[in-house]
C-alpha cells in the first residue's frame, strides 16, 4: 500500500494525487493543530474531498453526521432529543400556555409541574401555581433548554405538567380518616422508592392489606403516574394517599397524634416477627439500594428486620412491605 505524506491537496500536488489515486489512504497534516497531528482519510468511507474543500480540513469535518454523542452536538433546545430508543410516554403529559392553564383551573389531578420563572412569576400562573405548591404539588423552576429536553424539542411555550391518576390529600385528613376506621390504623410512608413500578406494586398490597392511607414525599419519589396506576391494577381508588413536602416534619406530626413510628431495615436490631406493639403505626419502607434515609432513621421509634432463612440477604422493595403490612395488620 502506497502513502503520500504531502501536507496538502492542492493543485501543485494533483500529479502526485493522481498518481496514488490507487492507494486506500492519504495521511494530511492538520497545520492548525499545536502538536501538527496526522489524520487519517478513509477513501472506502466516502470521505473523499471535493475541489471546493481541497486544502482544508475543516470543510471535511462538517460533513460528518451529527449525533448526540459527538462533542460537537448543538445545545439549542430544537436539537435536544432523546430518540426513539428513549422515547418518553406523554399520554398523561400537558404542556402549552392555554392547555395548561385549562387544566389548572378545571382542578384536575397533578402529579408534577415544570415551568420556567418567567410563567411561574407572572401575573396568569403564580396564585395558581403557589396554592397548588401550598397543596403538596412538586413545582419545578427549570430553565427553557431543560423543558425542551423534558419534552423532545416541543413547543412547550415554557410551562408542562404531568397529570396524576388519583387525587391526593392532605396529612391532616388522612390522620382524621384513618382513626374513623379502626383504634389502631396503620399507615404506610414512602422514602426514596423512585421507581414507579415498585411504587404501583407497594399500593397494591397496602390496599389488599387494608392499609389505612399511604404517605409518598414530594421529592426522591415517584409520582402518581399512569404506570404507577397500572400496576397497582386499581388499588390507588380505594387508598388514601397524602404527598408532603417533608417526610420527616410529616413523621413529627403523625407522633404528636399517637404514632408509633417503625422503619423496615437490613440491620434492624428487632425481628418483624418478635414486634407485637397494639397502637396507632407508620410503617417506613426504603429503597432497595440505599433504604431508609440517615436522618429518617433517627425519627423510628424501631427498625425491624424481616428474618430471613435462605441465602438471599435482600427483598424487593414491594416485596418487603407486602410481608411487614400483612404481619402488622393481622395480629
């Protein structure tokens, strides 16, 4: 195989171009590069250059495809998009001005709203969206490329929100209804379980059950979404749930009510099944990965362990609280 190792492919050079014309590769020196590096041009790849871009390899560059994953890559929000292999499901997703707006004032149920601050301090959308904000709503002030990003490159108009599949409700009511029904009601509370089939899955036994209400936090958490409605296979109708801005401040409250507070945790000093307290309980089920929180840790009154007696040395999350729920609630 032949090389040239001429600097450039110009017109004083054509007879030596012709005669490697032959050859599979050229090497060209990049003179604007402080280390005069060589790059290699691959005739077989059909990156041959044209007369218009002979002696400049920057023309060269620009041929090349554009991809996400080149440096490169525009930043511009009409360029942010994530592809059909990560394709997002916006069946329950709302964006636009006037659409949004619409669904604001018709009080229908929301999971999450992403805005940017100009919508969120205007004169149209900030009493809205400071009272549902005031009501457990995660509101989100994200810049408008972030948005773009969020929705694949829609015209967002700077406000989108996601509805949820079931109405929430406040700590304070579902504290009052959940001492209505029983003199030692059991409620579940949600830290760090972002999953949403985990979440779907966790509702579905609290309700079978008969868990008295589920607490989820605004944040590290997944939402009542459309996926968390379908595994819960009908569950979340018939299960009060209440989302708070603070797990811990919401665990001080319910203790001022009579609440024995108890955390489920690999390194519970307490067996789950040596636990026979009779009084008003939250159950605090973790993620899988990390558990409960540090600082959540230090509101429990108790860490229990469920026994294990196989080699496995960890459960699903759902798993976990589907066996800890049923063993409170049948004693």
């Amino acid at each position: 195989m032949k090389y040239s190792s001429k600097n450039n492919f110009t017109g004083k050079n054509s007879k030596q171009n012709k005669k490697n014309s032959n050859s599979d590769f050229y090497y060209k020196n990049n003179n604007s590069s402080k280390n005069n590096n060589k790059f290699l041009i691959n005739k077989k790849n059909n990156m041959n250059l044209d007369e218009s871009d002979k002696g400049n390899y920057s023309s060269l560059r620009k041929r090349k495809p554009i991809s996400r994953y080149n440096s490169e890559f525009s930043n511009k929000a009409s360029d942010i998009y994530e592809g059909p292999a990560n394709k997002r499901n916006f069946d329950d997703w709302i964006w636009g001005k006037h659409s949004v707006f619409e669904a604001l004032i018709n009080e229908r149920y929301i999971n999450r709203i992403w805005c940017t601050p100009e919508i969120f301090s205007s004169e149209k959308f900030y009493i809205l969206l400071k009272d549902l904000k005031s009501r457990g709503v995660l509101i989100e002030e994200v810049s408008w490329n972030r948005l773009s990003q969020l929705t694949c490159g829609a015209s967002h108009q700077g406000i989108a929100l996601q509805l949820a599949c079931s109405k929430t409700i406040s700590l304070a009511n579902l504290i009052n209804s959940s001492k209505k029904d029983t003199s030692n009601p059991i409620i579940l509370a949600i830290d760090g379980i972002t999953d949403p089939h985990n979440l779907g899955a966790i509702i579905r036994s609290a309700e079978a059950f008969n868990c008295n209400g589920i607490i989820i936090p605004q944040r590290r958490s997944a939402g009542l979404t459309g996926t968390v409605a379908k595994v819960a296979a009908g569950a979340i109708e018939h299960l009060p749930v209440s989302r708070v801005v603070n797990l811990n401040r919401a665990l001080e409250e319910l203790k001022k009510n009579g609440f024995l507070v108890v955390g489920l945790s690999g390194d519970g000093q307490l067996s789950l099944s040596k636990f026979n307290e009779k009084t008003p309980l939250v159950l605090i089920v973790g993620a899988e990965d990390k558990g409960i929180s540090l600082l959540t840790q230090k509101k429990c009154d108790f860490l229990l362990r469920i026994p294990l007696k196989g080699k496995t040395s960890s459960l699903n999350a759902s798993v976990a609280a589907a066996i800890s729920i049923f063993h409170l609630t049948s004693k």
